[in-house]
C-alpha cells in the first residue's frame, strides 16, 4: 500500500497482522486517569514481531499514530485521538537477565521488573518499584523517583522508524530531567538493555521496600490520577510550591488538586480533560502570582486538542 490509506483500509491492514484492532474504542479505559475520548483506531500486539510489523505498515500508510503503555503521565482529549493508538503492554512485556545485564521489552511493568532485579540481587531499578508505568514510556521521559532515574541504567535502545529498526546508545539519547531526544524522534521503543549492579539481595530487597512504602505514604492512592501534572522547576518542588500557593483541594468539575501531594490532580468524579486543563491553569496562574515561578507541565497532552487547549497549564 503506497500514500495515506482510508481508515478502512488502515483497520483491514492492522487486523491481517495482530488479532486485537478496535474502532472508536474510549481510551478513558487504557488510561489511569480515566479520562479522554475515543481512537479511531485501538491496536495492541501481541509480540514483539507483531509490534514491528504493525509500525512499519503504518509509518509506510502515513497514518497519524501515537503510543500507550500503562497509560500514566498523559492526558488525552475528550474528543480522542484521530487515526490509530498502538496499546503496548501483554505480549511485549518479555525481561531476560545475563549477569547483571537486562533485557526488556517495551511494555515490561517497571514494578515488576523492579523486583525481578531485587530477587536477583540487581541493583539500579528500586526507585521504580512504584512507578506505575512500562518500560518503553519510562525511557522515553527518563522516568524518576528518590532521586535516581532511567538515564543511570540504560545502555541501549531499540527503536522501529520509519526508516527502519534501529539501536541507539545512551550516549545519544540526550537525556535531562523527565526529557530525551526520543521525545521529538518519530519511533516507538521496542526494547531496552540496561545495566545493573550486583548487590545482595536482601540489601536491594530492603531499599526496594523502603522506597515504595515512602512513595506510598506521600502520594494519594484513590481516585483515578496520572502522576505528577508539573515538571519540579529547578532547585525547587512543584508540589511544594502549590501547596504554599493554596492550591491543595482546589477543585474544576470533576478534578482536584490532591490534599496529600499538590502536584497531583485526582479524578474525582466524572472528571474532563477540559476540567483537568482549566484547573492546571488556575493552579498555575496562583504559583505564578505567589512566586513568580512558571510551571511547565510533565503531563503529556495526546490527542485532538486545540491550540489554546495545549498550551493551558503555562502562564
């Protein structure tokens, strides 16, 4: 197939090679926020040669494609997203081990690969034990916690473009707090190898354990949320400063900012991608007011949003 296809074309292509294709499926059900519209088009592979073939055909169709994982950090539109979303979970979760050497496949649960490593005596990934993400979406945004992140353990990543299947070191990868080059390169992670440190097991055990019971006792566990709505501007924490900006329990329809961690807004109630970004805006419009810091979102935006709608959040 040469040149952009119809949709329906797009749906016969998808179902030839991987079983699971859904039309105007409501992502408010693959997002642990519980919130956004439909997908014209809802495909998850089943392997990680389904997850290839799937990419190449749709970088070769010039089909509009985005990427979930466990479907934490983003926000999508109550309108949805138009053209095709590419689930990327069961089946392409895969973790082998070799020494202290690991390989993952992109949608490996960074929770269980955090204490898979811990049972081995592997040290390197107890900060992700509660980080409710897959392993692809963490490489991407150099995912973090405790002051550890993914950029001290990846070695290299394997992508599918649209040129093809390619390998990048670390090195090349650009990463910053919560950032890397992967985010403005057009590719999909397929797999990770990253490179641990053996310890004792009971050692890597305890921090394991102590890390998650701390995120635990900081962070709310309830209502439907996505992680941390802001970027921590540098030498400081967002959630601090929405906590002195009396921001906490602030609340737009359905969302509301967290009484147990300010840079949270919970899904309380039927909540709208359109509530979460009008409260994002107020919340930082009142930091802004109080400290002169502007905040910039971590939440990423997916899906058929408008201008004024993306840039809501920033002042």
């Amino acid at each position: 197939m040469r040149g952009r296809a119809s949709l329906d074309e797009v749906e016969r292509e998808l179902r030839a090679i991987t079983r699971d294709v859904r039309r105007n499926e409501p992502l408010s059900r693959h997002v642990s926020f519980r919130i956004g519209g439909p997908a014209d088009l809802l495909v998850v592979p089943g392997s990680v040669e389904e997850l290839r073939r799937v990419m190449e055909f749709l970088y070769r169709a010039e089909v509009p494609v985005a990427v979930l994982g466990r479907g934490s950090n983003v926000l999508i539109s109550d309108r949805g997203i138009r053209g095709v979303v590419v689930k990327i979970g069961r089946g392409v979760d895969g973790v082998s081990f070799s020494g202290t050497s690991v390989v993952a496949q992109a949608g490996a649960f960074l929770p269980t690969l955090a204490n898979l490593a811990a049972s081995r005596g592997l040290s390197g990934l107890e900060f992700c034990a509660g980080i409710p993400a897959s392993l692809g979406g963490a490489v991407v945004m150099n995912a973090g916690a405790h002051g550890h992140c993914m950029a001290e353990v990846v070695r290299r990543v394997h992508l599918v473009t649209p040129s093809g299947e390619e390998v990048v070191a670390a090195e090349a990868l650009g990463y910053g707090y919560r950032r890397s080059v992967l985010q403005e390169k057009i590719a999909v992670v397929v797999m990770a190898e990253l490179e641990l440190t053996a310890r004792a097991p009971e050692e890597v055990r305890a921090r394991t354990e102590l890390w998650l019971r701390q995120r635990n006792a900081t962070q709310p566990i309830g209502p439907p949320s996505s992680g941390c709505i802001f970027r921590n501007p540098p030498g400081d924490h967002a959630g601090r400063l929405i906590d002195l900006a009396g921001a906490k329990g602030l609340q737009i329809g359905g969302a509301r900012v967290s009484e147990v961690h300010a840079n949270y807004i919970l899904n309380v109630g039927d909540a709208t991608a359109a509530d979460v970004l009008a409260l994002m805006t107020e919340v930082a419009r009142l930091v802004r007011d109080r400290f002169g810091v502007v905040l910039e979102p971590e939440i990423k935006l997916l899906g058929d949003f408008d201008d004024e709608e993306r840039g809501s959040g920033k002042e």
